[in-house]
C-alpha cells in the first residue's frame, strides 16, 4: 500500500475531526442563560450534527488503520 496516501488521509480525517471539535467545545460552552431546554432544539441538533461527523470520522480512521 501507498503509505504517503495512507498518511494523506489520516491527516485528512484528523484534521477535520480536530475542527469538529473546536466547533463542539465553541457549543458546548454557549451560555443559554436559562433558556428552556424546548427552546434549544436548534443547539441540540447542531451538537448533534458535530457528535455524528466526530464519530464517523473515528470509524474511518479505525478502519483504514485495520486495513493497514
């Protein structure tokens, strides 16, 4: 196998996986001031969204290194 490819797209896929969670931690750490959970559907789902990407991307990263 092409190691250079392999490394291209680990570093890829950390990259992104790195910017997903900046952007959760961003989220995680918005002040809702009391808001009502119902009121917060929109953050949910965005926390969500990040959870999803974050999570894909470590199943990628774990199967190309099975591969590998």
């Amino acid at each position: 196998m092409n190691k250079r490819t392999i490394k291209t797209v680990e570093r890829r896929l950390l990259k992104t996986m790195m910017e997903d969670e900046r952007q959760l931690r961003l989220l995680l750490e918005t002040e809702t001031n009391g808001v009502p959970d119902r009121q917060l559907d929109g953050l949910m789902v965005k926390i969500e969204q990040l959870l999803g990407r974050i999570m894909i991307n470590q199943n990628k990263l774990m199967l190309l290194q099975d591969l590998v």
